[in-house]
C-alpha cells in the first residue's frame, strides 16, 4: 500500500500544473480592491504632479507626457488567467500576439480621466509601449474603443526602437515632464537589462524622480523579479 500511495503521489506532482503558482499575485492584480486604490492612487498623483508642470511652464505649448500601455492604462489579466487555468506557461508571451488582435482589455481606474486632463490642457500625450508594431491597427482600435484621446499613429509609438531611443525621438520636440508605467525600464534605459541588485539601486539613485516626474504602477503578474530567489526566516518552524 506504502509503495502505490508513493507512485500515486508522483504521478500527482507529474501531473501538476505549474503555471497555478502565478494564481496569488493574479488574484491581487485582477481582483483585489487594493490594487485598484493604488491606481487610483497613481493617477491623483499623476494629475497633481501634471498640474504643476503646467503651473511650472506657463508660456509652453510644447509639454508632453509618455505613458506605457500594458499594466498602465490598460489591464491584461483576463489573458494571463485564461492562459494559467489552461495550464499554459503566459511567461513564454507566445499568446500575445492573439491578445493584441483579438483580445478585450479593460481600462485602468482613472486612466480615461487623467489622460482627458492632459488632453484639455493642450498637452501631448504619447503612448509608448512594446506591444507588436505588426499588431498596430489592432491596438489603435483596442485604444480608440476605450475612447482614449490623441490615439494616432504618430502618438502611439510600438516595439522597434528601444523605449530610450523613442523617449529620446519625443524629447527633441517636446518639454517630457511626465512618464508613467508599471515597469522600471518605461522610465529610463538604465534599467533595461540591469539585474535585481542594480535595480535596487538606481531606484535609491533615482529617488527624486518616483513620485515627481515618474509614477510607478502596481504589477505583480510579471515581471524581471519573477524568478528571484525569496529571503526566508532561518527558524525552525513553530505553530505555538
């Protein structure tokens, strides 16, 4: 009996479906009421920090903002949990090309009503994101059907050149006095390709930044940290 529980057993982890682990931070992204307070949250700062800029440049006609899409403006996790309870890796991303075509993400809190501020004030706003550039019709669309200003082909800026060198293309003709994103590369190159450890301390060295010019986003679907190794308590454990 000892042996067959054993093979059962192991034919049971066999049988697993690894992709369940991504079930808690799904769950809080998609579902828990305080990820959408820290939208909400990032917005009002968002357009507080805008106000000022505003304030700050009164003669400007040229001031911009760039925000990322995914995570950003736009919530992709009716993808990522199709994908987990099918038992499909989303990691990999080879469903995302679909997504983009086909797919029906809903908004972020407060996304339509901070870029409509924007847009009232005369600022020009460009959406910068590594969505597929082949896909670029579909994502228009998806953006326009969410009645999202200044969507055009000009201001919405895909995967093809790194994000520093479209930030870069956006600053020669306009004041970037604001960027948003989930991600820590949407804001500087710096952070593409760093490690963990390097990441930690730019965001020390950066930290003016967060919070003034650069509003971060709760993402805890994915991410460079995925694989990171988890700091326990060495002891013993005690339930009394």
């Amino acid at each position: 009996m000892l042996g067959i529980a054993s093979i059962s057993q192991a034919a049971a982890a066999d049988d697993a479906c690894a992709p369940e682990a991504y079930a808690m931070a799904l769950r809080y992204q998609q579902q828990s009421a305080e990820v959408d307070a820290l939208q909400r949250q990032s917005y009002a700062l968002a357009t507080a920090r805008l106000q000022q800029k505003i304030a700050a440049h009164p003669e400007a006609d040229n001031l911009a903002i760039m925000t990322d899409l995914d995570e950003t403006v736009i919530d992709n996790s009716a993808l990522l949990v199709r994908d987990m309870q099918a038992c499909h890796d989303f990691t990999g991303w080879d469903t995302w090309k679909v997504w983009e075509r086909e797919g029906h993400p809903r908004l972020i809190p407060g996304a339509r009503k901070f870029l409509n501020y924007a847009d009232s004030q005369g600022v020009t706003i460009f959406y910068v994101s590594d969505r597929y550039e082949e896909n670029k019709a579909s994502t228009l669309a998806t953006l326009r059907s969410l009645h999202l200003p200044q969507v055009n082909d000009a201001q919405v800026r895909l995967l093809g050149p790194s994000k520093g060198e479209r930030r870069a293309a956006i600053e020669r003709d306009h004041d970037l006095v604001l960027q948003l994103g989930d991600s820590l590369a949407d804001f500087s190159s710096d952070f593409h390709h760093a490690d963990l450890k390097d990441q930690h301390r730019l965001v020390a060295e950066d930290d003016a930044h967060f919070g003034d010019d650069w509003i971060m986003f709760p993402n805890a679907s994915y991410g460079s940290w995925s694989d990171a190794d988890l700091e326990a308590w060495a002891a013993p454990l005690k339930t009394r």
